[in-house]
C-alpha cells in the first residue's frame, strides 16, 4: 500500500472535490439528477454560520484522489444511544482503488465518531452500486439494516 496522505478538506479544495463529485455521479449514472455547484458546495463545508457537512480528503501528492463527506446526525434520537455520524459519499477515483484509501478514509470516521462519542455510523447506497457492495463488505463491522426502507417527499 503506498502512503498516502489524510485530512479534512480546505478551501482551496473545492474545485477538486467538485469535480470528483461529478465523477462519482457519471459513475453511478445519476449525473442528470447532479445539481451541486462549487459555490453551494464550499458554502456547505466552510459556512461558520451553517455547517451542513464535513468532508476528508484522501491525497496523493496533494491531488485528491477521495473524499469521504459526512454530517452529524440525532436522528431517531429516542432510539439510539446517542448521536451518530451519516455518510453522504464515499468515492476514491478508479485508479486508486483497491489501495486502503477507502479503508482509511472509513478510518478517519471512525475516529471522527469516538471523539464525538457517538454511538453508530449510518450510510445508504445506491441498490445497483456494485462497487459499494464490494467495497462495504470488506468493512469492518458493516452490517445491512433490514428494518428500514428509505422513503422521500421531494418539495
């Protein structure tokens, strides 16, 4: 495994990250449904006044080559422990796939979600999202949840 290097996204970053997440979205063909734009996107993780996600990225060279985006989560706040953590996206670029990077990006989110003391960390993938399925069963502790089916109301 090469040596990589691990940090949370700055600034300077967004144009990067913008453009791996148009490739995460040509790769699962949900590109037309693609709306994000670099400005909601630094808006998003750099607001000082609204921060709605975080995001880690993972370097080769200072060239992003993934990014794992995530926010804090109270949902269901009666039926768990505590707070949790929910992982948006998780996207390495092809050619450094099957490197850790993924691994240690999930790493990263865990050592996110013991400082926070939370108690779970959630995610939802695509059902044809072959890569994931791959990827997620090599993850230490994943487990399908067989009690929930995602539902939406789009305004």
């Amino acid at each position: 495994m090469q040596s990589f290097t691990y940090r949370k996204a700055i600034a300077n970053d967004v144009i990067a990250l913008y453009a791996a997440m148009r490739a995460m979205a040509h790769e699962q063909n949900v590109e037309h449904r693609f709306t994000l734009t670099e400005e909601k996107l630094a808006n998003a993780i750099f607001s000082k006044i609204n921060l709605v996600a975080e995001i880690f990225c993972a370097l080769d060279n200072n060239k992003i080559m993934g990014f794992i985006l995530f926010s804090d989560t109270n949902r269901n706040f009666d039926l768990f422990e505590g707070p949790g953590i929910y992982i948006h996206d998780v996207f390495v670029y092809p050619e450094y796939r099957r490197q850790g990077v993924g691994r240690q990006l999930m790493k990263k989110i865990r050592e996110v979600a013991q400082e926070r003391n939370c108690c779970r960390i959630d995610w939802v993938q695509f059902k044809n999202n072959d890569i994931g399925d791959q990827f997620f069963k090599q993850v230490k502790g994943t487990q399908s949840v067989d009690y929930i089916d995602y539902k939406r109301i789009s305004m």
